[in-house]
C-alpha cells in the first residue's frame, strides 16, 4: 500500500514537473499564439492519433479485441450515469441556467488522455492501456455529442439564439476527431488480421512518444495564459470539482 501511494506521489510530482515547465517558460515569453496553436495542433492532429494507434495495435490481438466487446457496457454506462446525476444536481444546487450545460460536462467528461493515460500508466502499468483507452471512445463520444450540445445550449441561452439540434454534420466530424480515427484505425486493423510494416509502426511509436511532454507543456502555459490568481472556487465549481472526483468515481 504505501509503494503505491509514493508512485502515486511520484508520478503527481513528475505530471507538475511537466506543466511546470510549460509556465515557466511561457511566463518567459516564449510562446506567441502561433507558437501555442502548434503545439495543440502538434498533439491533436499528429502524436496523438499516433499514439493511440501503435498502443491498440501492439497491446492487442483479433481474439482478445473481441473478448473485450462486453467490457464497453462499462465506460458507456458509467459515464451516461454520472451525466444523468450532473443533471440532477445542476436542479438540486441551482446551477445558472447559462452554465448549467458547461458544469454537465465538466462535471461528467474527462481528459483521460492528456493526463489520465500517463496517470494511469505510472499507478498500474502498461496493463491500464486498454481500459483507459476503451474508457476514451466512451469518454469521446460522449463529449462530442451530449457534451458539446450542452455548452452550445449555454451559448443560445447567452446569446439568445435558437438552440442547436444534437446531431449534424458538424457534430459528427467532432466525433471523427483525428486521435478517435487512429484508435478506430488500429480496431479495423485488427478485425481484419491486418498487420502495418514494421517502420510505420516505429515511426508511429516515436511520435506517439511526445505526446505526454507536449501535452502536459501545453496545459502549464494555458494555466499562465489564464493566470492561476483568476480562477476562482465558486460553489458550481465545487459541486462539479465533486462530481468529477467523487460521484463518477463512486458510479464507476
């Protein structure tokens, strides 16, 4: 027990090192806003995509990739209850009407590749992968569905524009985001046997390589842009700080 909750501390300090590094070197000045979009683009469109595909197609084989089917009942309706209880909460706490969609989703979704892979990883072991990668196509779906069309009620309220329907052509290439089509690539290469040369898989393993680094320097630079003085602990907050890290864990 106390092994793994010095890992556990390990692995927090090694996560703070990282971002620590984004703020200090953007309160240095060494990130303009094209620099910090190529960085989020760098990680979005390129390394994570490339990780999430080397990790499914070296972690698993056609038969259990399969074997794995039922375990996605899990994630989906873990995350579809913590949404159901943000909801209820959002009544019960008075949650403002013009954020009530935005405190849903933070309150039920979660970044669990950008943090919650390389946490998971450091407590668990490489054997945490498929689980925390079949908790992202849930986590995903999820958020660029009923997620994204609760904050973009939000935006009608604020605005007073006529509230957008739930699924589009916009939504669904949300969905279709490049890392959701390197995970979904990687199962269909699977399902059908199919294995890539060895130096695409290499090359896909390197850069899938940077995208914690790259990552966790990214959100340090956000946290400065925004100013850590700036956020403030209202009660929506707390409830959703709540949400996140004791109803959903409690749910799971």
């Amino acid at each position: 027990m106390l092994e793994a909750f010095l890992n556990s501390l390990g692995c927090v300090l090694t996560m703070s090192l990282l971002a620590g590094a984004g703020y200090y070197t953007a309160s240095r000045g060494w990130y303009d806003q094209n620099s910090q979009q190529l960085i989020a683009r760098l990680v979005t469109f390129l390394s994570l995509p490339c990780y999430l595909f080397a990790s499914v197609s070296e972690r698993l084989t056609h038969n259990e990739l399969l074997s794995l089917a039922s375990a996605m009942i899990i994630p989906f309706a873990s995350i579809w209850l913590v949404f159901f209880t943000s909801r209820a909460a959002a009544h019960i706490f008075r949650i403002e009407r013009v954020h009530s969609g935005v405190f849903s989703s933070a309150y039920t979704a979660s970044n669990n590749m950008f943090i919650g892979l390389p946490v998971s990883i450091a407590l668990f072991g490489e054997e945490a992968v498929i689980p925390t990668l079949l908790y992202f196509f849930a986590n995903t779906t999820f958020f660029w569905t009923m997620g994204n069309y609760m904050e973009s009620i939000d935006g009608a309220v604020h605005d007073q524009r006529q509230i957008p329907k739930v699924f589009s052509l916009t939504t669904i290439k949300r969905v279709f985001s490049p890392p959701l089509c390197g995970f979904l690539l990687a199962i269909v290469l699977l399902l059908l046997d199919w294995h890539m040369p060895a130096p695409i898989m290499s090359a896909a393993k390197y850069m899938g390589g940077i995208t914690t680094p790259l990552a966790l320097v990214f959100i340090g630079l956000m946290i400065y842009r925004i100013g850590i003085r700036n956020i403030e602990f209202s009660k929506d907050l707390m409830v959703a700080l709540c949400g996140r890290f004791v109803i959903s864990p409690l749910v799971c």
